[in-house]
C-alpha cells in the first residue's frame, strides 16, 4: 500500500491571495499544489498566524472544491518579524520537534514555493540537517498562454543525485579555491597541499588570526596576500591588504606607524595620522616578522585584535578598527615567550591558527613546477617568453633537486636564479652554457652565506627557523663562518686544517677533521649537510 502524501508548508499572503499583477495573477501555488493529477496530496499542514487566518480558511475552501480527498489542517504560527532569521529558525524548529512524524505510512514534502526567503532557507536547513525527514517541492507558475493550469512542481531529494551535484561543484570550488591559494602551481608535495586545503577552510570559514611560520622567502607574504584575494573574492572582507615588515618598525615611531597618533603628540607630529591598524578597517592587516615588536606594541596589537579598538599615540578617545589579523615569522615564538622577548598572552590568540610553511630544500618535487611559474612570471613581467631548451631544463633541476643546493633564501632564490637565467638566455632559450654559469653563481652566493640575509640565511636553510632562534647570535656568527669554511673546501680534513691553522701549530699531533665533526655535531650537522654534499 503506498504511504500517504503529507505537505507542510506556510500560506502565501500575497500569491495565495491572488494580488499580484503578472503572469501569476490568478496562479495560487497552495491551492495549485492539489491540482496536480499525477501528484495527489493526503493531506496538507497549512502554517499561518492570526492576521491570515481568514485567508487560510477560504485557501482550504477552494482546495476542497478542486481536491475533495485532500485534508487540510491548520498551524498556528505567529511570527513578529518572519525576516528575523533567529526568530523563525527558533519556531520552525520548535514545529519541526513537536510535530509526529509517521515515516512507516507517511511520506512529506515540505513547500519552499511561499513564504519569506529567511523562511526558504530554514526549511532547506532543517530538511538538510533531518530534524524534518521531508524533500523539498518547488512550484512554478504555469506560461501565461497557459491561464487555469497549475503549473509545474519539482521535488528536491536531500540525499539523491541532484544534491549530490550540488555538493560535487562545492567540491570543485573548494579544489579552485585551494589552487588559487598556491597561484595555480600544481605542486607534488602532499604535506603542502594538505597544509594548502586546511588553510582554505580556515580562510573561508573563520576570521580569527592566523600565524604563518616558516623561513626569509619560503612564501609568507605572497600567502597572505593570496587569502586576502581569496576572501575578497567570496565578498568576506571589503576594505585593503595592509602588509608591514615589523623588523622595520624601531623606535617611538612603531607606536606611530601602527596605532597613529594625533596633531601634537610629540615632537614633529604636526598633524594626525591614521596608522596602519586604521588603515586595515574592513580588511587585513598581514604583520611580518611580528616577533620583532616591542613589549608596548606586542601588548596594544593583542588589545586592538580582541577588542577592535585602542588609542592613538597622544589621543584621549579610542579608534575602532575590525580588520583580520595575519601574522608571520621565522622563528619559534614560544622560545622567545620562553626567554621574555614576546607576549605569551598574544601567541596564544595567534595560535588558534598555525601553519607552517617548509622551505624550498624541503619541497624539492615542487621546484620544477615552480621553475615553470617563475618562468610565467617574467613573461607577465617583462613582456618576453623565455623557455629551457631539454638538455639546460634537465641540468638545472638536477642541481636544484640536489642536496648541494640549500636553496638558503628558498623561492626569492629560485625566483632570482630564473631571472638571471632569462635575462642572459640567448635569443629567449635558455641554453646548458648559460645553466652552467648560473649553478656556479649559485654555489658561490651560498658557499659564503650571501644572498640579502647573509649567514642567517644560510644557517636557517641548514637549521631551520625554530632550531635557529634556540642559538645565540654569538654563536650563529661563529657557525656561519664555519659552514662559510666548509663550503671552500674540498673535504673535512681541508675544512679544520684551515679552521684550526693557529692552534695545530702548537701541538705536535692534531685530528682537526675530528675537532671539526664534534663542532658540527653540537649543533646538529654534519660534514654532507654542511657541504651540500660535497
């Protein structure tokens, strides 16, 4: 025996009325819904309030007259604001508990056709999350020439295929907007891309702060940036991209710089200034390297992002300012909680969201789709197509996958290196002669801890970030000479000879090749990874 077809649904004020002037003027969907021959309703849950009450019974009466098999009962349901979105999800929620539902014998459709579109969206909430075990049925208007016809009617099954549709073109904007998070570069790494999938939830979803660890150049603030896009892009943020390297804010004109000040507040503030913070209102303020703040502006910042307001240099009133927050670094941010260089207050907002990004040593898969990039970057930028004839691409990767390639500076190195290569590529083919020219450059920059971060560079590409903060500068500058030596040298041996020339002339036997391998091991290395596998 086939189950008994129950409809819930609210009446239409206006279209059940018969009110409106167009192609809908005599179409009443409530009453069209049992007009259908091939779709016969047992029973219909007619939802109104006090003011439609008299309207609900004439719309029951006109049902009997063209349905006589269809039992109509009325809901009482007295909204103050059916566009208060709490409101009405409260109430139909509150229906949806109270009424019994007999799935063994009933089937039910609930009517999205009329009603508020706060009250659409709530019955496809509550059909979705099975506090109605109900599909959906939409129904449309029949073409004018077709006056005295119901209509049509569409039923939406949750769970069926066209659901799953739906669901599969969220999927391939989720994969869109992952692949947007990494400018469309089709990288091999799968930590990377797992880490690149979180931070798109994360980004879509939440406007909490996030924290961007990783190494100079490893692609902090090309990320930030692209999340600003993304969020731009899904209409979740409407004002700038305010983006700050911390490591140049010093001084008394941090304060300034990032919270502003007023006319007069000190010496040379000859008029008002907005600061950065103002500036992000509406957006997101992305700050670099923010472990390089001062106690002062470490304790203001965590103010303005759990508040979103504080004063400005000199000012006696608040400034409200409601950005999202980015931070980067490269260090480990608990060691420096740790030795009371930095707020442990403020990390611990930061920390909700944590990503850490490896460096390019680390992603060497990545590095010939990223070669491709760079290569499509200086086209855009210059105006040029530059491409790698086979045998000069095959040798570049080769010792750019290599472990003698550190990579110290990571992708401002790639990028550099391609830039070179395409700047000298004869008549736009980059060629073996002028790869090979570019892989002793290379060799030469970080064999002596060059590029613009110098031995720190090098020593974070060898130590990592996090195990670099944990040394002492005094130490960090003797390593860096150190690895500078090991990288000149031809082998361990030659490496301590030269380090240890002054003190092996007093002795008359000395390992220095030994003396110089449990140099390395205190910090964690040693010879193959210092010399790049030399």
């Amino acid at each position: 025996m086939p189950k008994r077809r129950v409809v819930i649904g609210f009446i239409g004020t206006t279209m059940d009325a018969g009110k409106l002037d167009s192609r809908w003027e005599r179409w009443r969907p409530t009453v069209a819904l049992c007009q259908h021959e091939d779709m016969l309703v047992d029973r219909l849950e007619l939802i109104h309030d006090t003011h439609s009450a008299a309207l609900a019974k004439r719309v029951a009466g006109d049902i009997q007259a063209v349905s006589p098999d269809t039992v109509v009962r009325f809901n009482l349901m007295n909204l103050r604001n059916a566009w208060d979105f709490q409101e009405v999800f409260a109430a139909m929620l509150d229906f949806a508990r109270a009424y019994d539902f007999d799935t063994e014998d009933e089937e039910y459709l609930v009517n999205i056709t009329t009603g508020t579109h706060v009250i659409q969206i709530c019955w496809f909430l509550l059909a979705e999350a099975h506090y109605l075990p109900a599909r959906l049925l939409q129904l449309t208007p029949p073409k004018r020439w077709e006056a005295g016809h119901p209509g049509g009617y569409d039923v939406i099954d949750l769970d069926l295929s066209r659901y799953d549709r739906i669901a599969t073109r969220f999927e391939a904007e989720r994969v869109e907007a992952a692949s947007f998070l990494k400018s469309g570069i089709a990288t091999r790494n799968a930590a990377f891309n797992r880490m690149i999938d979180q931070i798109e939830q994360v980004a879509v979803r939440s406007k909490a702060p996030l924290l961007l660890i990783g190494p100079t150049g490893a692609g902090k603030s090309q990320l930030a940036r692209r999340i600003y896009d993304l969020k731009k892009a899904r209409h979740q943020v409407e004002g700038p991209f305010v983006e700050v390297n911390c490591a140049t804010l010093r001084g008394d004109g941090a304060m300034s710089a990032l919270f502003g000040h007023v006319k007069g507040a000190f010496t040379g503030a000859l008029q008002d200034r907005a600061g950065l913070l103002r500036s992000a209102d509406g957006g997101i303020l992305f700050l670099d390297e923010i472990g390089e703040l001062g106690p002062d502006e470490q304790a203001m910042i965590l103010r303005a992002v759990e508040e979103k307001r504080f004063p400005p240099v000199g000012a006696d009133r608040e400034v409200a300012s409601d950005f999202q927050l980015i931070a980067g670094t490269n260090r480990d941010l608990s060691v420096d909680v740790a030795r009371g260089r930095f707020r442990e207050d403020l990390l611990a907002r930061l920390n909700l969201w944590t990503f850490t990004l490896p460096g390019l040593r680390d992603r060497r898969e990545d590095i010939a789709p990223n070669l491709e990039f760079e290569l499509r970057r200086h086209a855009e930028r210059e105006g040029v197509q530059i491409t790698f004839n086979r045998e000069a691409r095959d040798r570049y990767l080769a010792f750019a996958t290599a472990p003698e390639a550190v990579w110290s500076a990571n992708f401002r190195d790639l990028g550099a290196s391609i830039t070179r290569m395409a700047t000298f590529a004869p008549s736009g083919r980059i060629n073996e002669a002028v790869v090979e020219e570019e892989i002793e450059r290379l060799k030469r920059t970080w064999s002596r801890g060059g590029g613009e971060d110098g031995g720190e560079a090098l020593l974070a590409g060898l130590l990592g970030p996090e195990r670099l903060a944990q040394i002492d500068l005094f130490d960090r500058a003797q390593l860096a000479a150190v690895v500078g030596v090991c990288r000149t040298s031809s082998s361990l041996s030659a490496a301590g000879r030269t380090l240890f020339a002054a003190s092996r002339a007093q002795k008359t036997s000395a390992n220095d090749a030994d003396r110089l391998r449990k140099y390395l091991a205190r910090f964690g290395l040693d010879w193959h990874a210092v010399a790049g596998g030399a």
